[in-house]
C-alpha cells in the first residue's frame, strides 16, 4: 500500500491534494481535523469533462486525470510542464492502455498494470497526481 499526496503553494498558503481511496482517507480526516486544506481526490468518482478534441467525456476521474496528462505531455499543444529525466517515470506513465467505452475514454486498471508490469505503477499515479490539481480545481473551491 501506498499514499499519494501533493502539496501546493500558493499565496492563499499550502493546500494539500490528496488519493482518499484506500490508505489515503484516514491521513485525509486527520489533516481535515487540523483544518489543513486538504482536498480529496477519489480516482473512482464521476468526471464531468471530455478530451481536448470535446469528443469523449470519461469513464471516470482516474481516466480523466491520466488523459488529461497525456495531452499535457502532447508535443507542440501540451502544457509547459517539465518532468525529471527519470526512464522509469516515462515507462509508468505510457503504461496504462486506453479504450473507449459508452461510458467514455477508459483507463486500464491498476490492478491490470500491476500485473501487467510485475511491479506497482505508483510513481506513475503519482506524476499524475501531481499534475491534477489543474484538473481537480475545476471542481473544488478551495477552503
């Protein structure tokens, strides 16, 4: 098991974004108790955006927050994001495989990668993570 998590500075101060599913939901209440701002991110719960292209909408958050990366890293219409030079990163980030459902752009399992891969795509989850607090705003206000 793991947490994911990622703190943002900005001048409103820190806030903190963080995976609830799993491990992540008890550290979630105690930072929520010490009225830290903290916003949980649930992989699992409904997206209400499509793709660039407007075409697609998402099966789910985890598919949104994937492909949302994925076009952020799209040379010449991505984002201006830079990334460690880290072999193993790229490798987790392009493996997840894609389909389109009738519930829009699925992402594959994490439980499919794992054994997929033989090892955990966590330092994947957590790039993406990282790069969703562009994503998550769009639905929570900050406190």
């Amino acid at each position: 098991m793991s947490l994911t998590l990622l703190c943002v500075n900005s001048k409103e101060g820190t806030h903190v974004f963080i995976d609830v599913v799993g491990v992540g939901s008890s550290p979630y209440d105690t930072l929520k108790e010490n009225k830290v701002k903290v916003t949980g991110v649930n992989a699992a719960s409904t997206s209400k955006q499509t793709d660039r292209s407007k075409q697609f909408g998402f099966a789910n958050m985890r598919a949104e927050l994937y492909w949302k990366m994925r076009e952020a890293l799209e040379p010449g219409k991505g984002d201006d994001l830079a990334l460690p030079d880290d072999r193993q990163l790229l490798a987790y980030l392009c493996a997840p495989r894609y389909s389109v459902t009738a519930r829009g752009i699925m992402i594959e399992g994490k439980e499919d990668i794992r054994r997929r891969l033989g090892r955990s795509p966590d330092c994947g989850d957590a790039a993406v993570l990282a790069h969703s607090q562009r994503v998550v705003k769009q639905y929570v206000r900050f406190l």
